[in-house]
C-alpha cells in the first residue's frame, strides 16, 4: 500500500547530497565518495521511456575545430567578446567581464553580500543598455524593489519577477530575451514533475541543468546563487560545481565590513585572482586601496605581528599577520588559526621548534590574518613564523619592515614569484626594509629598500628580531619573566628599550 500522499508505485531511494550518488538503502557513508550523513530519502515514481535529449549549443552537426565557435583575432587565435558588469573588481574575478552563455554560480554564508553585489552589477550593465531579469524564489518583488533603492539600483532595464517553477522561470526568460539572468537561488527552484521538494539533490541538478540549457542556446549569461553547508560548501550534489563555468565563493565576517570575492572554479580566467569589497549602506563598495584597507588599525610597538608582501593574482597586497603565545592551562597545548590552514600551521611550528632555539611545548599558539584575508599561497611561510617568533620572545617587529619567503622543511627559504610587484606595493606604502629569500636577491634590486637576502630561517629571524633574543638563555629568561618575574624590555632591532 502507497504511502499517503505519494502517487502509486512510487519507491523511496537515497541521495548522497556532496556526489549526488543515488542507493535503494540508508547508508551513513556513501559509497561512492566516501562522505559521512549524507544520505537523503527521495520518493521516485516509476522512471518512463527517456526522451532523446537535447542538444546543448543549438546544434548536434559536428564541425571543425578550427571553424568552432568565436572570431578570430588578429594573431589567428579564437577571442570570445567579454560583457563588463561594471564592477571593477567582479570583472577582474571572472577573467575580464561575463562570456556570453556562461554560467557562474555564487556562493557565501547568509547575509554576506551575494545578492547585493548581483543586484547591483545587473543595475550597472542595464545602465549600459543591457537588459536583465532577476528571478527571486526568496523574497517579493516589493523586498527587491525596496533593497535597489536602497543601492541606488532601481533601473527600468532590470526586470524582476518572484518564481520557483522552473518551466516558468524558462518562459519568462523567452519572454523578456535577456542578456543576464540571476537566480536567487538555485536551491529554491522545482520542477514539477519530480516529486522530489525544493533543494533536493534532483531539483537542484535538473534545475540547474535546465538553466545551462537556456545559457548554451541563447548565449546569456546566467548567475546561479547557492547556498552554503556549515563547512562551507555550496549546498546541493557536488556536480553542480562541474556542471558550472565558474564557481566564486564570497568570503568575510559577517559583522564586518571587508568582503573577498574569490574564484574557486573558472573555464575563462585564473582562479588566483580576488575581488574586494567593502558592506556599505549603499551596497557592496570597491576598494580602492586594498593594503592600506588591511593595514588600517595596525598597532605598533606590540609583540606577535609582522607584515607581509602577498601576491593574489596579478594584485600585491600587503597585509598583516598576528600571533598570540601564551602559557597552556591545558595537558595538550591548543593551535587555533583564521586565514591560514591548520595543517600548515602545525607542520611550520615543528620546523620553528627544531630548526631554532624557540620551543613552543607548553605554550598555546593563536595566529591570525588582520582584515579577514585567506592566505593560501606559501610565500606567507616566513611573515607567520616570524609573528609567532615575536611573540614568544617579547621582541617587536621594526614597522617598516616587510618579509615573504617560503619555508622548507630544513629550514631554507625558498624562492617566490612576483617579488618585483610585492616590493613595489611595499615602496608605496612607506616601508623602508624587506626580508627576502636570497634567491630572490637579485629582484630586490632597483628598488629604495633595505634588502636583506636570509638563505634560512633562523637568518631571517636573527636580521628581524636579533641573534640575541633567539638564545636559550633569552628565552629561559622570557619564561621567568612571563611567570611573574620583572616586566620584560622590549627592544626593536637597532631602537632604543620601551618597556611592555
């Protein structure tokens, strides 16, 4: 006997949510990539006869690869024509403005700015003579009309409709013959003939295949809005990502005001680039200054901080690392980090402890990237174990100086990319010293800086801090000290005592 309001013949299967692997029992790992409590129950009528499907691209005739698709550029090679959002620093994400037909989907925590900035960026392209339609499956059309005059985004040429049914949201879109498309969002769309509800793992694949198709055919540029898991993930199986041309994830604390947009996935551009924004009242604000954006607040005089040279992309930021160390109350001292990987923070404290005199044993270990950056690149090895070599010893980093340098396991520094764009950055900004790995010695030069080439980390160290602070004897002395001893001295490589 059918189950109450399930059609007949109907049977229950379970989906994975992270692959979108399907099973005809519960399971609590899947099976096919190996996640844990992924497992959804989904009714699924009898399946009937496929129809044959349709072709993405407006044709099934197969043609050369040199007559495929694009014109061609003066050097012979296929230039696709780009669509500027008027956002500088959206543009820059996406590899230079929208590809027609392309599909981006946007990804980020509640309230962090999502539907503002594609709100706003469908304003500016209708302000170019470009029309948009802006499909909401969250709010009214009366909230959305409220939140553009609020950005000062009300534009006639921007069409705006609540729906949900995806066969409908396909005949608005014919309707009104788009050049941008936003969804708002993806998990909220249905199609009717599955049975499934909204935001299930098969509404959301076949919806936003639906959506594809249209993009592919009609070359509109489509925006997909996801939301996230509590691990950060878009929500919905995991091929939705590879189904997508790009994939950006906007990152940032809620309560504060700085946003970084960053691309996880792009088939038109580089996924090193970022974009960084600021929450205003009046929206989504690019920065003009990104540096000083991350330095602005930096104290001075204070332990556990050091600046470092970081390179997004083609973009040189400067930007600042902290870090706490203090006596464990615990029997297993505690390494907490934000902005930075916590694996790798635990393998470069095993490299400071044995490749230095500083031990780190008995002591909790708290690092820190000032502005809410995330910084993957390893070129920040050198700037972190400096911050935290700071702070165990008491000893202040000199302000003008700025550091980058990958650490190997041995202790060497390595060679980084881009150290002519980092010092440059460090030049405009006022810094007046920059510690380098000496295989990069040769690109510090030419430029007004005090360049210090270290070959190892307890050279760069010793050129920051001191040889004199890094002793054992220093820092048995710091621990007296910190256990209720004199106040310590603090003493600035070549500047006079100032005490804590």
């Amino acid at each position: 006997m059918a189950r109450v309001g399930m059609k007949a013949g109907s049977k229950s299967i379970f989906v994975c949510s992270a692959c979108g692997g399907e099973r005809p029992k519960w399971f609590g790992r899947c099976p096919d990539c190996g996640a844990w409590n992924t497992a959804s129950e989904e009714r699924r009528a009898p399946a009937a006869r496929p129809a044959a499907p349709a072709a993405i691209g407006g044709g099934a005739t197969p043609v050369p690869l040199t007559a495929a698709g694009g014109e061609r550029s003066a050097g012979g090679d296929a230039t696709e024509p780009r669509l500027a959002t008027g956002i500088g620093e959206l543009d820059r994400v996406l590899g230079g403005g929208l590809v027609p037909g392309a599909v981006i989907l946007v990804g980020g925590d509640p309230g962090i700015g999502k539907s503002t900035l594609l709100l706003q960026a469908a304003a500016r392209m209708a302000r170019a003579g470009r029309r948009g339609l802006y499909v909401t499956g969250e709010e009214s059309e009366r909230q959305i009309r409220l939140r553009a005059e609020r950005l000062g985004a009300v534009e006639a040429q921007v069409l705006v409709v609540a729906e949900t049914e995806i066969a409908r949201v396909r005949e608005h879109i014919a309707q009104v013959d788009p050049e941008i498309v936003v969804a708002d969002s993806v998990q909220t769309l249905y199609a009717a003939e599955l049975p499934s509800a909204p935001g299930t793992v098969s509404q959301v694949r076949h919806c936003a295949f639906e959506l594809i198709r249209v993009a592919k055919e009609s070359g509109r540029a489509v925006f997909l809005v996801g939301h996230v898991t509590k691990e950060g993930d878009v929500a919905g199986p995991r091929v939705l990502e590879h189904m997508v041309d790009a994939v950006l994830y906007l990152e940032g604390e809620r309560y504060q005001e700085l946003r970084v947009l960053r691309a996880q996935k792009n088939r038109f551009g580089a996924t090193t680039e970022i974009g960084l924004f600021e929450m205003v009242e009046a929206g989504m604000q690019e920065v003009a200054d990104p540096s000083g954006a991350f330095l602005a607040g930096r104290a001075s005089g204070v332990p556990g901080t050091a600046v470092l040279a970081s390179l997004e992309g083609n973009r040189a930021l400067l930007v600042e690392v902290q870090a706490l160390v203090a006596r464990t109350v615990y029997d297993a001292p505690e390494r907490q980090s934000t902005g930075i990987d916590r694996r790798r923070l635990a393998v470069l404290l095993a490299v400071l402890e044995r490749r230095t005199e500083v031990t780190l044993g008995k002591r909790d270990v708290f690092v820190s990237v000032a502005g809410g950056l995330h910084l993957e690149e390893t070129a920040s090895d050198l700037a972190l174990l400096l911050a935290i070599a700071s702070a165990r010893t008491g000893t202040v980093v000199p302000a003008d100086l700025v550091v980058m340098g990958e650490v190997g396991l041995g202790g060497e520094l390595r060679r980084v990319r881009g150290v002519a764009r980092r010092l440059g950055e460090a030049v405009r900004l006022g810094f007046a010293r920059a510690i380098l790995p000496a295989a990069n010695a040769a690109d510090g030069r030419g430029f007004a800086l005090d360049i210090i080439a270290a070959h190892d980390l307890q050279g760069a160290l010793a050129s920051a801090l001191g040889p004199e602070v890094l002793t054992r004897a220093a820092l048995r002395e710091q621990g007296r000290r910190e256990r209720g001893g004199p106040a310590p001295v603090l003493r600035a490589p070549g500047g006079a005592p100032t005490p804590r």
